[in-house]
C-alpha cells in the first residue's frame, strides 16, 4: 500500500444521519411493496424495475423491449425522475400506457409512490409494468417497490468500476445489463471485466450486454426476464 494513504475513516451505524435510513421507514416501504405485489398478483400483472446510474440507457432499454414484447403483453411504463416527464414523454411514443413518478429531491421511487401511481392505471387491462427509477445505483437498492424482477443497467461509459463500486444494487438483480459495448474500445474499458464483477457479485443473476442503441442484445434481456 502506498505509505501517503492513510487509514480508512469509518462511519460508525447511525453516525451518517443523512444517509442512514431510520428502519421504520424501510420497514413501512416493505409492507406497502408487498401490498403492491399482492395487488399485482391479483391483476396477474408482472411489474420489472429498471436501475442504474443516469443515462446508462434505462428509457433506451425499456423502448427496445417495448418494441419487442407489445404484440404479445399490454405493457404499462412508470417512470421515475426528480422533477421532468422527459423519459415518460418519449416513452408514451410507443403507444403505451405511461405514469411519471417525479419524486422532487429524492434519488430513488418509494413503494407508496409506485402505489398511488398503480392507482391511475386499469391493472386489468395490463399484463406488464416496465418501472423505471431514478438514476442513481444507491439509493434504490434500499426500496423494494413490489415487483417481480430487477433488472440494474450499467454502460461502459461510466467507467470500469461501476459494478464493484456499487455491489449492492447488483446483488440484488435478476438481470444485469451491460450497455453501450459499442462505446468499449474507445472507453477503454474491458466489457468481459464488467461481465466478471457481474458474475463475482451476483452469481445468480443473468448478464447481458447490449446496444441499446441499435437494439443488439435486447432480445437476450427479454429471455433473461422469462418475457419471451
Ligand atoms: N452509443 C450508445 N448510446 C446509447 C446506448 N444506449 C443508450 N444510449 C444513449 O445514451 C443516452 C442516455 O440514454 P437513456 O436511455 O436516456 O438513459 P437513461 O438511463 O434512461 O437516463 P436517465 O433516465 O436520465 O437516468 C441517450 O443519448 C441514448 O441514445 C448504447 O447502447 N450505445
Ligand atoms: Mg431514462
């Protein structure tokens, strides 16, 4: 180790107030995301969230699966942002079913919030909610929202070190999405590296790399989500 580094300074448990999260309110987030789930399972709704750090292609995924799945699900788009309906506008192009969720200051979407938004759709008339949350690799990994499968996005462009410097997002996904590999080589970054931490962190998870641009691997994260 180099002798200018200096020993680790810790955050003892509750030491951090801003960030350490009081567990009533996780408590009280997981028994509204089961009521979620529960409502969902009545309807026979499979709801997907969609994570990862801004701009790594959540909207872009999201509309290549839209493309590919609309024929065969009645598909329903939430989408999380502070304060714009950018995303949901785009979204809304595919002749979908869109609810923006704008969550103010907050970096993540909360159970209650997905709650009140599953309120403005006809669940009967869905078989599939794609939830896209805000941007951020965090936060979101605390709140479950009551869905049956997470899928976490990460690109080549935020760098080599996204995966092993956020484990927990991704030890919590059924699928992880390596985007933007047509950006790898001029990135410099190694896209079977990325695949590797996927793998090490999560061995249950499917990994998947993709251009979401052109559509390239897109197929591939519907399979691994059991929609196709
Ligand atoms: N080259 C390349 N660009 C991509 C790819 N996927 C998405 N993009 C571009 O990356 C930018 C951000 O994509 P979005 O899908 O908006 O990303 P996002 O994660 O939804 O962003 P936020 O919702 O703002 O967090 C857009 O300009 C996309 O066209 C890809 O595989 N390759
Ligand atoms: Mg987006």
């Amino acid at each position: 180790m180099n002798p200018r580094m200096k020993r680790v300074v810790k955050a003892e448990e509750g030491e951090v107030y801003d960030i350490e999260l009081d567990a009533e309110i996780l408590e009280a987030n997981r028994r509204i995301a089961e009521e979620n789930r529960s409502l969902l399972r009545r309807y026979n709704v499979t709801a997907i969230d969609v994570m990862g750090s801004t701009g790594t292609g959540k909207t872009t995924l999201i509309a290549g699966m839209i493309r590919l799945l609309k024929g065969r699900y009645r598909i329903a788009v939430m989408k999380g942002d502070l304060t714009t309906t950018i995303d949901a506008e785009a979204i809304s192009r595919y002749d979908v079913d869109v609810v923006p969720i704008n969550t103010g200051k907050e970096c993540h979407l909360d159970a209650n919030l997905v709650r009140k938004a599953l309120r403005t759709l006809k669940l009967e008339d869905l078989d599939l909610i794609f939830i896209e949350n805000v941007g951020n690799l965090i936060c979101p990994a605390e709140f479950p929202l009551g869905s049956e499968k997470r899928v976490v996005v990460v690109s080549v462009t935020e760098g080599p070190y996204m995966i092993v410097k956020h484990p927990f997002i991704f030890m919590d996904a059924d699928v992880i999405v390596i985007n933007k590999i047509d950006l790898a080589e001029a990135m410099g970054v190694e896209v079977d590296k990325l695949r590797m931490d996927a793998e090490t962190i999560n061995p249950r998870a499917k990994v998947v790399q993709t251009n979401c641009r052109s559509g390239e691997g897109v197929g591939e994260v519907v399979k691994a989500l059991g929609l196709m």
